[in-house]
C-alpha cells in the first residue's frame, strides 16, 4: 500500500504527510539543539571534551593486538543523522566513541575572519549566529542540518564554491584525536600531510573534535 501510494499518488503525500513530518522534525531537532547548548554544554567545556574522547582512545590503544575488546572505532551518532548511504550494520562491531556533545561555536576572530567550532555545529546553526555579527562561512551550504565537521571531512560544496571553493579549502585548521588517543592541532604547517589527507577522509584517519574556518563579511 506504501509503495503504491508513493508511486501514484506522490504528490499527495508530500504534501499531506512528508511535509508536516519534515516540518515538525526540523523543529524538534532545532529545540532540542538549543536545550543541549544552552543547558548541557558550553564553549568553555571544549577543552574537557577533548580529553574525555581522548581518554577512551588511548585506553583502546594499550589493549594487546588481538584482544576482541580492541575493535574498529567509529562515533556513536546514530546513522539516520548521518547523510551518507553507508549501511549502519559495522557501527555494532565497533567501539562507538561518543561525542554527541560537540555541538559548541568557541569563538569568532573577527580581525583574522576565522570562526572556531567543535565538529556538530550544523550549517543552519552557524549561519543564525554568525548574520547578527555581520559574517558568513566563505562556503555555506543551502543544507541547514548539514554538520560543518561532517562538511569538511567530505565534499562540502555549495554555490559559492566556484568563488571560494570546497567548505574543506576554507579549513584553517582541524583538532584532531589519532588512534593512539594523541590530540594534535593539524594546518598547513604544523601537520602538512595530514591537513591535505583529512578532506576526502570521511573521518577514517581520527575523531575531529574541533576545526577553525574562514568567514566573509556580508551586508543585512
């Protein structure tokens, strides 16, 4: 019955059911961001977070190879948040690092255009914080549940792009946990390599705990 009324009837209902679905869960997901940020984390916890993944890291990284608690790492977000295809079967075969609370802008250097931010802030987030002060991410997406960290790992492109390129190529820097629970400041300079190897990644090379990106002034 699904099946057939989404073949011969869609219109129906995406306006009857997917709309108001669609409509309800964009406002869920925006209360529930602002609850999290207004009264379950701050900007000021950033540096706790960190060693708190980090700490679970490193802990996996002493146990003996071989070891059956010394599995594949991945995030604990759940897959339907993810805009990816990938089945979410390898999740329960690995340790799920949680970090469902990096969900914080840190800081914004106006004088340098660099915004600070942990890796779940969304695009729609950003962009409300970031207009009242008179800037806007160099790359933005017309994608307001995007996460930035997400972006910056993968193919972030947007409109934009021909003038300011991939959201990755306006990445100044990322924090990053590697396998062996070490947290390093990865540019152009520190970390060479690495910065150019984490676009395109998909976060198989670390836990991105935070990034810094360019802003570009805009009019109201």
């Amino acid at each position: 019955f699904i099946d057939y009324v989404a073949t011969y009837h869609r219109s129906k209902a995406m306006i009857l059911v997917v709309l108001p679905l669609s409509f309800v869960l964009r406002n869920v997901l925006y209360w529930r961001d602002w609850a999290y940020t207004t009264f379950f984390t701050s900007a000021a916890g950033h540096a706790d977070r960190v060693k708190r993944v980090s700490a679970v890291v490193s802990a996996r990284a002493k146990l003996p190879d071989g070891s059956p608690q010394k599995k594949p790492m991945c995030t604990a977000r759940a897959p339907w948040q993810n805009l990816s295809t990938r089945f979410s079967e390898y999740k329960s075969k690995s340790l799920q690092v949680f970090v469902g609370d990096f969900r914080n802008i840190l800081s914004l250097d106006e004088k340098k255009g660099i915004v600070s931010i942990e890796p779940l802030v969304e695009v729609g987030q950003i962009t409300r914080w970031l207009l009242p002060r008179g800037y806007m991410l160099a790359t933005t997406l017309e994608i307001d549940e995007a996460t930035v960290g997400g972006l910056s790992m993968a193919v972030g492109m947007t409109t934009a792009s021909h003038k300011y390129g991939l959201l990755q190529e306006t990445v100044t820097e990322y924090e990053m946990v590697m396998g062996d629970g070490k947290v390093l400041r990865v540019t152009k300079e520190s970390y060479p390599d690495l910065f150019h190897a984490l676009p395109w990644s998909h976060g198989s090379l670390g836990f991105l705990v935070g990034l810094k990106l360019r802003v570009v002034p805009v009019k109201p």
